[in-house]
C-alpha cells in the first residue's frame, strides 16, 4: 500500500533551551531533523515524505533535507500541533496515500523495525500508536500534596510516533475537529471522531528530545552508534610555477612563485580531501575531479573539501579531527597556522580544535629543499555506524 509521511517539525522547542529550535539543533554531527528524515527516507516501504515547519525555518529545512530523496515541498504549520499535522494531511491529498505515518521531528532514533510496525498495524486495523509499558509506579497526589493510590500500572501505557493511519480515515477526522478542542496526538483526533486505535509494540530507544539533559543523553547515544573509527591519510605535491602568492589552506598567502595545478593547487586541502575520501572508500581526489576536465580549471579546492565532507555526512559519519602537515622551505607557515585552522574548520563545521596544521622543512633535500615545490601530508579521522 502506498504510505506516506508525515514529519511535524514546526515547534519552537522553547523547553529545549536557548538557541535553535530544537529539531534543527546537532546530535553526532547531524541535525535531528535530518536524523529523523534519513530514517524514513531509507525505508523502501515509505513513498514521500511530507514536511510541516514554521516559515522561519525554510533555510534550516533546506539544509536539514539537502539530497534527501522523497522529500515533498515542506508546509507551513499552525499554531498548535494538531493544526500542523492537519496541514500535512491537506497537503497530500492531490495525490493520497493509502497509508499515513505522523512523526514527530524530535524523535530522532525511530528505527527501521518500529517504522515496518507502524505500517503493519495500519494495514491491519486503520488507526493504530506504539505504546509502551509503564516500568515505574504512578502515584496521585491528594490535596493536601500527600501520595495516594494510583492507577493500575498494568493496564497504563506512554504513547510515541510515529503513529499510523488508513489515510482516508485520518483526514476526515481532522477535519471534523476543526475549531474543537485542541487534542494532545493523532489517536485523540481519531478517537473523538469515533474510531478505535489499536497499540502496537514501540521502541525504548525512540525517545522524544524535549529538555537540555534529553540532549546530552542523546549526544552519547548517537556517538555511540558511531563505533567504526576510521583513520586515512592524503598526500599532494604541486611545483612552483608564475605568480605572486600561493594558496594554503584556503588561504592565499603573498610568495615570490605560485603554485602550478589544474584547480588552484591547494596542496593542503587536496591532501585532507583525499584522507576523507580514503575513510569511506570513495576513491580519490582524481576520481571526482579529473584534472582533463576544463570546469575544474582554476577552481577553488574548497569545494573539493566541501564534496569530501558530504560524502562523509551522507555515509552517516562524523569527522572527528583533520590534521595536516605542510612541508616547503617557503613561505614561512607559522604566521598563517591559526587562519588556516579556522578556515578548514569553518569549511568543515567544526571545532577549531579538531583542527591541526604543522609545517616542517625537509633540511633543504629533495625537490622541497631545492624550493621547487610544496608538498602536503594529511590524516583524517571520522565515526561511522558500523556495518558488517
């Protein structure tokens, strides 16, 4: 059955703390956004996706969603939850699905089985939630602030997302509650609309990021999942040829030479360039650029670093520290390490101290001894989810 998505991501998140909202802010190295999309955008069971935020984040979507496959033109969300989900809804009916799935984007770690469930227990019963036993007693408080028995712990559940529907059921239920009480989730609105929602068995890990300390736990948890340490390393060499200065690192820096190549011949960040692709495997600097083809004559090697780091991000990984050695008699590096740090790690997004640049000489031997050239050495380490 054809089953589409919905991923409400247009709270303000204002329990998270200060700064971005929080389905925009980073776990490992990934936005929870991003997270949570990549989960449902892998899923073969899953047709689009269908996007609800605020209209102040368009620019954070875009980046948040940037090469994600099935992902529908986000909408712009209401002023309570249940009106961003009824937007969702509205906006896929040109085309509807049979099935629909209602996300939320705070939910980074939804799994692959959890989501395979979700569309199960649709199909089988129309309207249906993952829910969770209660593992802890709950207790009332009396008047006087006093414990009091509770309810029966066996028969209570928590509920999550994403929570799933026939689509044709869903809809009209939003639609009849328009201008009623606003409800907490989904099942409520189906509820009110008489249908009976059926539990299914949800996830542990499948938490909802709501506070600043949800957010350190995730942090753990995400690099956690990142247990493939993978270390490579780069080389490049470029001859001195005409000009007044070379380029360093991103930096143009004033020399008596140039540096000859293709691009701009950026020995440091074609060296860090080829150490990233060699952490995943994607072959080098050579394959993705050939230097036979004119569009890359004269071109900045920051987009050949730039395309690395995707590459590394796309595979799921996060980079945790570049480091680059710069081997030449002249230009003196010293003055220009600091400014080639932040650069490389302004390009890299990360912190400058998962930055290193060194430089040495090679006691005037070899072609960099006799000032012919530059030459660059590089390592890179990243984390990546491990696969067998």
């Amino acid at each position: 059955m054809r089953t589409d998505v919905i991923v409400v991501a247009a709270g303000r998140g204002q329990r998270a703390g200060e700064g971005l909202p929080k389905q925009f802010r980073e776990i490992g190295g990934q936005s929870v956004l991003r997270r949570t999309l990549t989960q449902f955008a892998a899923h073969p069971a899953i047709r689009r996706i269908q996007l609800v935020i605020h209209p102040d984040d368009e620019e954070l979507c875009a980046l948040a969603t940037r090469d994600l496959a099935g992902i529908l033109t986000p909408v712009a969300g209401g002023a309570t939850r249940q009106a961003s989900v009824r937007a969702g809804l509205e906006a896929l009916a040109g085309d509807p699905p049979d099935l629909v799935l209602i996300h939320d984007a705070a939910r980074p770690f939804v799994s692959a089985e959890l989501i395979g469930r979700a569309i199960a227990a649709a199909q089988e019963h129309g309207a249906a939630v993952p829910a969770l036993a209660l593992v802890d007693t709950v207790k009332a408080l009396d008047a006087e602030g006093r414990l009091a028995t509770g309810p029966d712990r066996a028969r209570l559940r928590t509920v999550q997302t994403p929570q799933s529907f026939r689509y044709a059921l869903i809809l009209a239920a939003h639609r009849a509650h328009v201008g009623a009480a606003d409800l907490t989730d989904d099942a409520a609105v189906a509820e009110a609309a008489g249908h009976a929602v059926a539990a299914f068995q949800g996830a542990a890990e499948n938490v909802k990021l709501t506070t600043p300390e949800d957010f350190v736990t995730a942090e753990r948890t995400a690099l956690a999942s990142l247990a493939d340490v993978r270390t490579a390393t780069g080389f490049d060499v470029h001859a001195f040829g005409p000009g007044d200065h070379v380029t360093l690192g991103g930096l143009k820096i004033p020399h008596e030479f140039g540096l000859s190549g293709h691009s701009d011949a950026d020995v440091v960040l074609h060296a860090l360039t080829d150490a990233l692709l060699g952490t995943i495997g994607a072959g080098d600097i050579g394959q993705h650029f050939p230097p036979s083809d004119p569009q890359w004559k004269g071109a900045d090697s920051e987009l050949f670093l730039a395309h690395a780091i995707g590459l590394v991000r796309e595979a799921g990984g996060r980079i945790a520290h570049l480091d680059a050695t710069v081997i030449c008699e002249a230009p003196k590096i010293g003055p220009h390490r600091e400014a080639m740090r932040e650069r490389i790690a302004a390009i890299a997004g990360l912190p400058i101290g998962r930055v290193s640049v060194k430089a040495t000489t090679s006691e005037r031997l070899g072609f960099t001894g006799r000032r012919e050239g530059i030459a660059a050495l590089a390592a890179a380490t990243v984390r990546l989810p491990w696969t067998d």
